[in-house]
C-alpha cells in the first residue's frame, strides 16, 4: 500500500497534504529531448552553405538529402509511437535518442552528397520517434487542463534549441573549429540527456518513489495504471477525425520545415546575407516561435479552464494563429528591406507556431494511454509535407526565385485554418 500524503524527508518527499512536483521534472527533462531534436537539426541548416560549398553538392541535391531525411523521419513515426506504447516512453526515449545522436555525430564523416543522403536517411529513422514517444511520456504525467501549456512548452523548448543554434554553430564553432566539429558536440549532447532520462523518467507517476499521493490524486485522482494494453490499430486508423487533424498538420509541418530548413539558406541567397548576420538573423523567427508556442497552449488552457469547451479551446485558438501567419507573410515576402522583411516572417512564424501546442494537446485529449500511437499517425502525415517541402521548395526557389516557396505557406496556412473547423477533439479512440 502506498502512503496517504505523508512522506518522510528521507527520501526527499513532501510533508503531510502537500503535492509534489515531479511531473515538471519531467516535462523539464522532455523539453529537453524536444530542444535536442531541433538543435541537431540546426546545426545541418546553418552548415548547409558552407557544407555545399566544400562538398560540391548542389541546391537541388541537398534538397534531395533533406527530402530523404524528412521521408525516413514520416515513415517511421508510426514505429516509433508504436515502441513508446508498447515498452514504455522510458526505454524507448532513450533508445531513439542514442541512436540518432550517434548519426549526429557520424554526419561530420559524410564525404559527398551520397554519403550525406545515406547518413540523415538513418538519422531520420532514429529522430522519428521522438515526439510520438515524447507525447506518451507525458499522457499519464499531465491532467487535461495542463496539456496545451504542456505541448506549447516542449515545442516552445525544440524552437528554442533551433533558433541558439545557427549563432553558436555560425559564429562559435565554424570559423574556429570547421562545420564537422558542430556535427561531434551535438551528437555527445543527445547522449547526455539518453543518461539522464533513463536514470530519472518512470513511465508512470506510480513507479516513481519522489511522487507523493497527493500529486497521484492531482493527476489522475490516484488511481494506478500499470499498463495500457495492445494499441488498438484498427480503431486508430478507422478514426476519421484523426485523418483530418492529420492533414492539415501536414500543411503545418511542411510550412514549418520551409522555415526550419530553408530560412538560412534563403537569407544567404534571396537576402545576400553573410554567414554571420544569417546565423543571427535565420534564429529570430524561431525565437518569436518560442512565444508562439507558449501563448497559443497556455491560451488554449485557459479557454479549456473558462468554459470546460475542448473544441473552443483547441479549434478557434489554433485558427486565429493559422490565420494570423498567413497575413503576415505576405509583406515579409514583397518588402524591400531585409530587416522589416525578417520582422514580418518572425509575426509570421509566431503565428504558425502558435497553433502547434494546441495540435499536439489533440492527441492527448482524443488517445488517452494511446497518445503515443495516436500523435505518430498525425506526425507521420505532417512530416510526409515536410519532405515534400523540401523538393518544391528547392524547385521553386531555384526556377522561380525565393518568394513563390514563402508565398505558398500563406496559403496553406488559409486551408490548415478552414480544415480546424472539422477536427474534434472530444471524439476519443476507443480502446
């Protein structure tokens, strides 16, 4: 039998009625994760010049690298869900991010565009499961009112690794040590935190010994939940409201990844930025990003505390932020100046960044124990438009100029807004 709220300090719980605070450890430990993911992503965006440069690679052909990377990392959320529910957020979590780290750091022996192709194709396989098992890891660790605040601050962490990157990478590491070092760092990086996350995560707050009753109570009115059983696939796949919230994470994620991949690229050759003004200019949208995830879950949360209306909480706030990046990219694209340009995409991007915390929150609220498998089907379609990103824009930017690729996110926005007004997210997966 577990203690009522009376712990002894021994072993470092709290006193008698008092609940205590792991579980924002842990969605600490998860924002982590979340920043490592994006910042060994950054670290390939703000060395591509200089990577395409020394190893003779084209636009075109690293468009084709990143397209193979974005693929392999779609094709393999549905695995990588599917291992978080079926060992457990702990092992899995740390497995996938050992394995990705370790092709982090092998990037920096790439010797030409095929080696390169070969390298982040792997390296997406082990990346993929990062969020869908990072979404599990949290489902039993955070109540309802808690989880678009909860995904607005892990995805606020991951903007927050990409936008301190190109600075540290452009101007810290590069002109000293050469863009291969960047690549050895940020692998060890991921290594650490596997470390800390398995010595620390419990996949429930039962198995944990600093979790107190009361925080029990807090989360889940202290009943225990040792395992959540067989995914149920069928009623996964046969659940039409996940498809739509799918698609239009699709149109999401391939405007995301316009930024995320191509925006450092873009100021070099459309805004003829050198090296060091782009490694401080590509991270000022996703600083604003930053904002735009925490706004948009705690704001979500609050409408959900107001008026207990998921659908208000969830659909409405995400269509304004959809709508509000699709207005502003269109003076970021036409100015002349390349400053005000930079301001307008940093609203823009705040925008699109507002919506992510409240899509991921969705998942959560429609897939219980489940949220693993349930996020992976939403993440692997999105992701399958950040591959296809990859290829229209490189076309695009090299046939038609730099504008067409930013002004087609201002339309995708429009639509990912009008697909919100069909996503549920009281329609729960029955298990």
């Amino acid at each position: 039998m577990q203690p009522k709220s009376t712990v002894s300090t021994a072993t470092g719980e709290s006193r008698p009625g008092r609940p205590t605070h792991v579980r924002y450890a842990v969605l600490a430990l998860t924002v982590a994760a979340y920043m490592i993911t994006y910042m060994d992503r950054q670290v390939l965006a703000t060395s591509r010049p200089t990577i395409m440069k020394e190893l003779g690679i084209s636009l075109t052909a690293m468009g084709w690298i990143t397209f193979g990377f974005r693929m392999a990392y779609a094709l393999f959320q549905i695995p990588g869900g599917w291992l978080g529910d079926t060992i457990g957020a702990r092992r899995a979590l740390m497995i996938v991010v050992s394995w990705w780290s370790a092709f982090t750091a092998l990037t920096a022996l790439a010797w030409n565009a095929a080696s390169m192709l070969l390298i982040q194709v792997l390296f997406g396989v082990g990346e993929a499961g990062a969020f869908p098992i990072a979404t599990r890891s949290l489902s039993r660790w955070m109540r309802p009112t808690e989880r678009g605040f909860a995904q607005g601050v892990t995805h606020a962490g991951s903007r927050l690794g990409g936008a301190i990157t190109p600075p540290i990478v452009a101007i810290g590491i590069i002109p000293l040590f050469g863009w291969r070092a960047a690549f050895y760092a940020f692998g060890v990086l991921g290594v650490v935190w596997a470390i800390a996350w398995f010595a620390y995560y419990r996949d429930t707050p039962e198995e944990h010994h600093r979790v107190n009753q009361a925080e029990r109570e807090r989360i889940a009115g202290g009943v225990t939940r040792k395992s959540a059983g067989k995914v149920p696939w069928r009623q996964i796949f046969s659940h039409g409201n996940l498809w739509v919230l799918a698609v239009m994470y699709f149109f999401y994620n391939y405007n995301l990844n316009v930024y995320q991949d191509w925006f450092p690229t873009y100021l070099q050759q459309s805004r003829r930025m050198t090296i060091a003004q782009m490694g401080i200019y590509a991270s000022l949208p996703l600083l604003a990003g930053v904002v735009g995830d925490l706004a948009g879950g705690w704001f979500s949360d609050l409408v959900l505390r107001r008026t207990g209306n998921v659908n208000l909480a969830r659909r409405w706030v995400a269509i304004a932020g959809f709508l509000l990046s699709a207005a502003a990219t269109v003076p970021a694209v036409l100015t002349r100046d390349p400053h005000v340009s930079v301001a307008w995409y940093c609203v823009a991007f705040f925008g699109l960044e507002w919506t992510v915390g409240i899509s991921w929150a969705v998942p959560l609220d429609i897939g219980g124990d489940f949220a693993g498998s349930v996020s992976a089907v939403m993440n692997m379609l999105g992701n399958i438009g950040g591959a296809v990103a990859a290829t229209v824009v490189t076309y695009t930017a090299a046939h038609y100029g730099w504008n067409v690729p930013f002004l087609v996110t201002a339309s995708l926005c429009v639509i990912a807004a009008v697909l919100w007004l069909k996503i549920d997210a009281t329609r729960r997966v029955n298990a």
